[in-house]
C-alpha cells in the first residue's frame, strides 16, 4: 500500500512565506481604506445590448408560443421535447434579412442550374431509379424528367438539404420579423409533422426558411401533400429518395399537371413582333401565336393544340424568347419564380437528351444593382410611368412601365431594364428637375 507523507519546509521557507502573506495583506487592506475601486464589468456595446433584449424576446417567445400550439392540438410534452435547447440563431436572421446588392441575370442562374455537371447527374439518377419513376409517371402523369429536374435543383439530388434545426429556424423566423406569419404557421406544423410521424427534432434539419428533404418541402405543405413512396409506411423525405420523388409528383400533379403536354418551348419570334404582348399573364391560343408567324427555336412549328400559352422574353429582344404552357404555370406552383420554372423545363429537356438554348444571351449587360433598381423605379415614377411600389424588384408592373416609356420614345418595347436604359432615364430626370 503506497503511503503519503506531509512535506515539511525549512523554517525559514516558512517564515519567509508568511511575512509575503502579510504584506499583502496589509496592501489589499490600505488599497481599500484609500478608496481605490474594484474592477466592474465593462459596459455592452450597443451590439451585445441589441443581441441581448432579441434573446430575451425569443426566449419570451418560446415560452409564450406552447399555449398557441397546444390550443392547435400539440401535446406539451412534443412541444417541449422540439424547442427546449433552442436559442434565437443569428444567422437564420442574417440570411432573412440579407439584400443581395447585385441580383444574377437569368442566363448566369441558368448556368448554374442546367449545368453539364446537374445534367450529367440527374441521367445517373434516371438510371437508379427506372422502377420509382415509371410508377410514379404511370400514377401522376408528371415525366420522370421534371421530378428528377425538381430534384436536382431544390437539393442537387440529395447532397444539399440544409443543416438548420427546423424548430430553431423557424422560431428565428417567427419570434420577431417580417415573416412572423409564415413562420409561425410553419412551426406548427412542423411540431405535427414530429407529433404525427415520430420523428426525433435532431432528425427534422431544414434550410434556413425551413424547406428539408431531398426535395424541400415545407411543414405545411408536407402535411397536405407527402406520400409514402418505397412502400414501407413511413414518410421520410430526408432519406428517402422514393418518398421525396413521389411527393414531388402529387404536388404538381394536384396542381394541374397537364398529362403528356410540355412546359413550353424556345420559340423564334417574326420580324416586327410586337413586343408589347411578350409578358407571362398575357396568354392567347397557341394557334394565334402560330398565326402571328412565331415558330420553335429549331424551325419546327408548334403543335396543333388548344392550349392557352404566352410568349416570355427574359432577357428583352436580344436574347431568347420562350412559349409557356400551362404545365409552365404547375412548376411555379413549386417555387414562384419564372426563371426557375425555366431552368426546371429546360433542364429536364436536356435529362431526355434536348439540345442547348439555341438563341444566344446578351452575356454583355451587368445586372443592376439593388439601389439602381429603386432608381430605375424613381425615374419611371419621376417621368410619368407607375411602377407600382417602390421596392427594388423588377416585376410585372415595372416592365410594363419600361414598355411605356420605350414606347414613347420609340424603342423597342421590350421592357429589359439595362444600365443604359437607366443612365438615359437619370438624364432625362436631371434635366426635367
């Protein structure tokens, strides 16, 4: 047995030792007699006070929401189990509140989105799932095509799903903000996801907006319209492919899809087309487009068909110009953007083995800037033209501006908003001042 004995200084060691402890003493003593102060804590920076009182209000928030969600049918014990732990996370916010100062131009989003890597990818996965997408095309009538296209651009086929906790993303969201509504809807349904199916809240990782799975859905739109697609009982759009794919195809299927029709095609515009009928919502029969002379990209004429469509030119006269259907219309169901909705049609034409867009980009012209963009509004309003709210975007009302004040001027009607456009129009303004 090891044994332990005390060690013994030198007596002077000792002595020495205790006059130090004395002094010391004695100093700590006069220091406080004379008044000298103790060290307080600094004082918060503005930041760190700001962080502070959004703290406290997300943690009164978290409190407060569990009687809103029991009262929507969540057990206390599901609501404590999804948001103890949490904390308001500031990079949810940044991301919610971030305004890209420049804005891509829809041939670089295209770039991206439609690359030779993503087409290259979604033929492997159209080969690894022949089965799962016949079966789906056979039940929803939506082509393997587009789900795998919706696929490879919501999560590059799985690799991309986002790594936020869902309960703490969305509380972010929906504790303070200007998307408390959207949050907060989203959270409780979020909570009946987990109430409903089991799952672990360490399981439930989302984007930042709480989109999750292979093919980011929402809470809500997961409780309306996920499907069980591999046959096992459960649904798990995180892990399963088969799920993900099968949701992805009742989504658009229960919003039109157009069984057997296209989503559009690129189109070759006559000589002297009035560019004034070229916006998304103005839709006349495919036959008096192909009346007007209008053609496909290839020099094939469009089909014989009944439909409704519009011509879309995104990038103005000089670059390509596109014939929407109304299975165009389904994918903005997915996500409301038209040139998504492109990227996604034009991406699954390429998974069949469709050429490149044949009508070149004017690759040249710089994407304005987000505070050009509200001066390029300030200017149309200045000079007579409503572009509706002054808010950065340019929407429908904007081009249709753009198209008035190129009409008056007697330039083509294209309503594309470029750097020169806009340096015309400030001079215009100066001079008008």
């Amino acid at each position: 047995m090891r044994r332990f004995f005390p060690v013994f200084r030198p007596f002077s060691s000792r002595l020495m030792a205790l006059r130090t402890g004395a002094l010391l003493a004695c100093a700590m003593l006069t220091a406080c007699a004379a008044g000298v102060p103790t060290p307080t804590p600094r004082a918060m920076t503005a930041e760190q006070k700001l962080a502070a009182e959004q703290d406290a209000k997300f943690a009164a928030f978290v409190r407060d929401f569990k009687a809103t969600a029991t009262a929507a049918g969540i057990k206390a014990s599901v609501y404590d189990r999804a948001m103890s732990g949490i904390s308001r996370n500031a990079r949810v916010q940044q991301l919610n509140e971030k305004q890209p100062e420049f804005a891509k131009q829809i041939w670089e989003y295209l770039d991206g989105a439609v690359s030779e890597t993503r087409i290259t990818k979604g033929q492997e996965m159209l080969a690894a799932y022949p089965t799962v997408l016949a079966n789906l095309e056979t039940r929803y009538g939506v082509p393997k095509e587009i789900l795998i296209a919706v696929w490879g651009l919501e999560s590059n086929y799985g690799t991309l799903q986002g790594s936020f906790n869902m309960f703490e993303a969305l509380a972010t969201l929906a504790y303070d903000g200007a998307r408390t509504d959207y949050a907060r809807r989203e959270l409780i349904a979020a909570l009946k996801m987990m109430q409903q199916n089991g799952y672990a809240p360490s399981q439930m990782t989302s984007s930042w907006a709480g989109a999750f799975g292979n093919t980011q859905f929402v809470p809500s739109t997961f409780l309306d319209l996920a499907v069980d697609g591999d046959g096992d009982g459960q649904i798990d759009l995180w892990r399963s492919p088969a799920d993900a794919l099968a949701s992805a195809a009742h989504l658009l299927a229960n919003a039109g899809w157009d069984r057997g029709k296209a989503w559009g095609y690129e189109v070759m515009l006559p000589k002297g087309f009035a560019y004034e009928n070229a916006e998304v919502d103005n839709k006349k029969p495919v036959s008096e487009w192909k009346r007007l002379g209008i053609v496909r990209a290839n020099g094939l004429s469009l089909p014989d068909i009944a439909d409704q469509a519009s011509i879309f030119v995104p990038a103005g006269a000089r670059g390509p110009a596109f014939l929407l259907l109304p299975n165009f219309y389904v994918i903005l169901k997915y996500n409301n953007a038209s040139s998504y909705a492109i990227a996604i049609g034009h991406l699954a034409d390429r998974l069949r083995g469709g050429s490149p867009l044949i009508h070149g980009w004017p690759r040249a012209e710089l994407p304005l800037s987000r505070d050009q963009r509200f001066q390029l509004q300030r200017d149309l309003k200045a000079l007579g033209y409503d572009p509706g709210a002054i808010d950065g975007l340019i929407g429908k009302n904007v081009r249709a501006a753009l198209r008035g004040y190129q009409k008056d001027r007697g330039m083509t009607q294209d309503g594309f908003a470029t750097l020169d456009l806009l340096a015309r129009m400030d001079d215009e303004v100066a001079k008008k001042k």
